[in-house]
C-alpha cells in the first residue's frame, strides 16, 4: 500500500462580516442611555482633543450679560466703600449703637469663619461620604474596651466578612484556619460583634439573628424561642394555626408571640446600605397637540460636538505624508466625526422606534394601560425596515414620558393571549391582576383561582391559574397564603 502526498494552492472566496471598530461604537451607543451616553461623551471630550462642544450663541449671550452685572456690582461697592471714608459717614459711624446688630448676627456669621475669602477651603473640602455598615461596626469595635490586639484582629476579620443584609459569610472555622486562630477565640468575638449596633449583624442564619435581637431586648421567652428555632417555616407561610396544634398551645398565644417576633429586623445591616435609587431621565416625550400625538427627543442635556477649527486647519495645512502631528490629528478627526455622526443616527433611531411604538399603541396612549396591544420587535423592525437586533438595542434601559407615566420602552412589547374577542396583551392582564389585589382584604386575600374566575366573569379573560401565578410572580406578589394578614 503506497501513500503519495502533493501541496496543492485552492482559492476559495467566502462572506465573512467583520465588525470595525467604528460600527462597534456604533452599536454600543445604541444600548446606552441618556446618563451613559453623556458620561461616554465626557471620556471622549477626555482623550480625543479635537473633540469640542458647541457653545449656543444664546449661552453666550447670558454669560456676556452676568458679567456686565458682576462689573457693576463691582463698580457699586468701590464707590460705597469710597463713599464711608468721607468725613460725615466716620462720624455717623462712631454714634451708631452696633450692639443690636451683633445680637441678631451672632457668632455664625461669615467674619467668624475662619478664613479669608482668599484662604477659604474650596467647595469639596466641607464633603463627607455616607457611613457604611463596615464603618459603623469598626467604629464600634474600637471602641470595645476589653478586646485585645488579637481580639480586633478577628473582628476585623468578621466584619469584613458580612454581607449586605448583615449576615456572616464564612463559617467560624474558616476564619480560624484564615487567622491562624482557635475557633473558640472566633466564637468568643463573634458574640461580641452580634451585639453592635445593630444587634443581631454577624449572625450566620435567621434564626441566630433574630434569637440574638430577642435576648437584647428581653422578649426571648420559653413560646418564643420555641417558634423562632423549630417553626419558621410555618411562620414564613402564616400557618399560625398550625404551629399552635403542634406546640399543643392557645391560638391566641400564638399570636401574641407572633405578634412580637414580627417587630424583629430578619437583615440587620440593610438599613445601612446607602441609597442607590437614582432619578429616571427620560429618553423621549410623548404629548398630545392638535389632537394627534406628537414624539420628541430629550436633548436638553446632550452636547453638540463639534470638530476644534484650530486642529482641523493644523492637519489641513500640514501635507507631508510623514508627518506624524498631521497623521495624529487626521485619525483623532476622524474619529471625532464617526462619534458625531453615530451619535446622530443613536437619535434618529430612537425616534424612529418610538413613532412606531406610537402609531402601534395609539389605544394605550389615548385610554391608558388596559389598552394595550400585543406586540413584538419583529413589528415594529419590519415597520421602520430595520433589524430587529437593533430595535432590541434601543429600547433596552431607555424611558419615555408620556401622559399616563414614565415607561420603560420594553414596557411596550408583549406577548398575546388568545381570547374569544381577540388577543390581550400580557400587560394589560398583569395590570388587572394588581388592580384586584390591591382591592382584596387583608384578611381574606384572593387565591389564584380567585382570580382566574374574576378575570374570566368581569373581563372575559381566560387562562389558567398557573398563568396567574406566573404573572403574580413576575409582579413580585407574594402567594394568598403569605399575603394574609391575621394579627
């Protein structure tokens, strides 16, 4: 059997699509929302020099006239100044009775800072951080008088170690082995920590937590402590009355224990979390005038770039094809005017997708959420001849305001449930759904199949109820059975 081996030379021509980096900035300011895009201009502005803002002449007009009003602010003080080194107003001055006008300044006012106006700190010197829980708890720790190097040494170690809710990470032994220490010393810190403000933080589990609040507060009585470690779960479902046949105890006791256990904290450190809700800004305006509905963007806080003249008439001028000044400032050009120009087509898309979101739920606009219609990002990409990746894009994290609320564009895409009449948004059913139970009683809240058969008597709405607890899950509502208030 012989094997013979040969080099042959094929050309083969195939498709391939490349991304350049261009189309990928491209398609990332697509994603971006107004706080990100303003943000990615800013590093932009940073690093590329011929890169500028346009300056309304409208600006620079107000700017002209404050300061022709600082000089004549200026101008007035220097003659009321000039004005008391006159004989006449020294002589008024020394028979003036000051003593009234230093009662009512007293010792906040501005002479008494400190600091000459020149000598002042700036602005950001007076600025302070929110405390952290971390911050809070190491505060309290040096401040434990009979903790020793060691001591600290692990507790730092455990407050380091806690999550945002307030709870341990790691367990006590792996601590341990961490710091080369006995367990028992771990342990021995670990109660101590648990008993910082706020009580119960370091607490490996929820029952450790609350047990720990307990004994702070003195409540941790025999039924107490017996629900805490044995009945949480039945606690967790409100099954009160099944936690008082087990410990053979009265209802009403249950509750009253109950009743108490409800005002511990089940996370500790969260209340020490700072705020991380951030204002909306929305992306378009929707307004109705002369009776049809009108799309505009908000640019209010967009800058107008431009290309620096000065820079574009240094790399016209230099034609020398070695030239690195000209070859730097020709790529920082164009890339200046590819941002510029994507930045534009950002906008042109994004009012393209909201006129059609407009024109496909003209109901919704008119009448409100229970109007809305069924749709998909195919219909709205096939109305403005675009993919639908890149309508996916723009609506992702972008809001708009419109009569009935600030909406998320995502908010208008929805899957159709097929009914009799016609199909239904998912929205609409979600929004009904809410409306019911924010009606229940709080004693006798609605079941799932409760609400399947309001749906289908006051609405002719019908699906099934594991479709309602799909939706109820995905509003974040909790089940009948743990919305249910007995006490």
């Amino acid at each position: 059997m012989s094997i013979s081996l040969s080099q042959n030379i094929r050309l083969t021509q195939t498709h391939q699509l490349a991304l350049t980096p261009q189309l990928q900035q491209a398609i990332k300011l697509l994603q971006l929302n107004q706080v990100e895009l303003l943000e990615m201009v800013s590093q932009e502005m940073v690093t590329n020099p011929v890169l500028e803002e346009t300056v309304d002449r409208g600006l620079e007009e107000v700017e002209r006239v404050e300061r022709q009003q600082v000089d004549r602010d200026e101008r007035n003080l220097r003659e009321g100044l000039d004005s008391e080194n006159r004989p006449e107003i020294r002589e008024a001055l020394k028979d003036a009775d000051w003593q009234p006008y230093f009662e009512q300044r007293g010792i906040s006012g501005s002479g008494r800072s400190g600091f000459d106006s020149d000598e002042r700190p700036s602005w950001d010197y007076n600025l302070t951080k929110p405390a952290t829980l971390i911050d809070h708890l190491l505060w309290q720790l040096q401040l434990t008088p009979s903790f020793n190097e060691r001591d600290l040494e692990v507790g730092e170690a455990i407050i380091y170690s806690i999550d945002e809710d307030g709870y341990l990470e790691v367990g006590v032994d792996e601590l341990g082995a961490r710091l080369d220490c006995d367990p028992a010393v771990v342990e021995k810190v670990l109660g101590r920590v648990q008993q910082f403000d706020p009580v119960g933080v370091a607490a490996r589990s929820l029952e450790e937590c609350l047990l720990c609040q307990m004994i702070h507060l003195g409540i941790d009585s025999d039924l107490n402590r017996t629900i805490v470690k044995e009945h949480l779960s039945q606690l967790k479902t409100k099954n009160y009355r099944k936690i008082a046949r087990q410990l053979q105890v009265d209802e009403e006791k249950v509750l009253a224990a109950v009743k108490v256990i409800l005002t511990l904290d089940p996370k500790p450190g969260a209340r020490h979390q700072p705020d991380s809700t951030q204002a909306v800004v929305p992306e378009v305006f929707v307004y109705k005038r002369d009776g049809r509905f009108v799309v505009t963007l908000n640019e209010d806080r967009l800058p107008r770039l431009s290309v620096n003249s000065y820079y574009q008439g240094i790399a016209d001028q230099r034609r020398e094809p070695n030239n690195l000044t000209r070859n730097y400032l020709t790529e920082k050009i164009r890339a200046a005017q590819w941002l510029i120009k994507s930045i534009e087509q950002r906008q042109k898309t994004i009012y393209k997708v909201m006129v059609s979101i407009v024109k496909f739920q003209d109901d919704f606009f008119v009448r409100g959420a229970h109007y809305l219609k069924p749709l998909v990002l195919r219909d709205v990409a096939d109305d403005i001849e675009m993919h639908e990746s890149t309508v996916s894009r723009v609506t992702q994290g972008k809001y708009v305001q419109t009569p009935h609320g600030v909406f998320e564009l995502k908010y208008f895409f929805n899957s159709s449930i097929n009914q009799g009449g016609g199909d239904i948004a998912s929205a609409s059913v979600k929004q009904k759904i809410v409306e019911y139970i924010n009606r229940e009683s709080p004693t006798d809240p609605l079941s799932d199949d409760a609400i399947v058969k309001l749906l289908a008597k006051e609405n002719d709405i019908k699906i099934a109820r594991r479709t309602v607890a799909k939706y109820r899950n995905q509003l974040g509502v909790l089940a009948s059975s743990q919305r249910k208030k007995i006490l």
